[in-house]
C-alpha cells in the first residue's frame, strides 16, 4: 500500500495579554509564521492578522511554550529565544544572513544597521538591513529593537513603534536613563 501523504496542521493563532499590549502568535506545529505585539485589544490582533494576509487561521490555541516565555522576559527574567524555530521560506539570502546575525545580538546590547551589515558582509547595506528590520515578522525571536541607527534609535515597526523599542531595550539594561535622554534629544 502506498505512503499517505502526511497532512501539516492548520495555522493556529494564540493571543495574551502582556505588559506591553495585547500579542499575537501565528503558529504552524511548532515553527512559528509570525508574531504581532502592542495591540490594546484582541481583536485588534485578529484584524493585524487578516490584514497581513494570514486570515486562514484554523484554531485559537496557546503555544505554551513561546507564551510563558515572552511572559518571563517582560518581567525582567534572563531568557532566550533561539530554540523557537521561525518559518524562513521565502527569504533571500541576504534576509536569511540578516536574520540569523540579529538573532545572536545578545541581551542587553545595541547594534548599528551599519554594524549589522558589516556582519553579514555587506558593508555600506545598511538601508538594506534597515528594510529587512522594519520588515521583521518575529520581534522578540529576532530581536530587531536591538539594532539602532548610528545617530538614534531609529523606528520599531511594532505597535506602540520607538517607545516600545525604548522600553525594551531599558528592559535589558541596553538604554541606560543618561543614554535615553540623548536618544530623545536627537529623535
């Protein structure tokens, strides 16, 4: 008899509530599609979902894991993200390069769009790097806040956009109060 194909699990969305807005978790088995954070309701997220164009959730269910997690980190506990596997498909090679670089930015430390494209070998890209960020459907997994423009913060394409940036980088412990207020003064 032959092999039946094996049927991947239909798009599951999970949504909590954390300190920083309501968030949302697209998940297929356990490689997670897409991430979405700072809303002020539930269905705000829903709707963030449907517009990016992944209406065809099939369940609303926890991903335990990822939740308490994110739950811990917002708290202030030391916790990592790199054992969450993100879906990639898709991506150039240059992304994927992006990607992996700012998933091994360590906590509590900032990294310049240019610094990031000298990583990756790409001197000079920092635009480039800076789309691949303002792009990032992972925040938090890839910890796209952690890079900075040269003379400021730069954006945060998340909810809530810099000031959510500023409060997770002081958080970490990367935005000292004295650094801060420099940020605010060249914003």
């Amino acid at each position: 008899m032959g092999r039946q194909p094996t049927q991947l699990p239909e798009l599951s969305l999970d949504i909590f509530e954390s300190p920083i807005g309501w968030f949302g978790v697209l998940f297929r088995g356990n490689i997670i599609r897409a991430i979405k954070l700072g809303f002020d309701d539930p269905g705000q997220v829903r709707q963030a979902f449907q517009i990016a164009e992944f209406s065809e959730v099939s369940s609303f269910e926890p991903l335990e894991e990822f939740r308490n997690q994110i739950q811990k980190y917002l708290a202030g506990d030391k916790v990592g993200f790199d054992t969450f596997e993100i879906h990639t498909d898709g991506m150039t090679s240059f992304q994927l390069d992006v990607t992996r670089a700012c998933r091994r930015i360590p906590r509590g430390e900032m990294v310049t769009y240019g610094d990031l494209a000298k990583t990756v070998g790409r001197a000079g890209a920092a635009r480039a790097v800076g789309t691949v960020m303002k792009k990032n459907p992972f925040p938090m997994i890839v910890p796209c806040h952690r890079v900075v423009r040269s003379g400021g913060l730069g954006g945060f394409s998340t909810q809530g956009g810099v000031g959510t940036k500023k409060w997770l980088l002081e958080l970490e412990g990367a935005l000292p109060k004295a650094k801060k207020l420099l940020f605010d003064l060249m914003e």
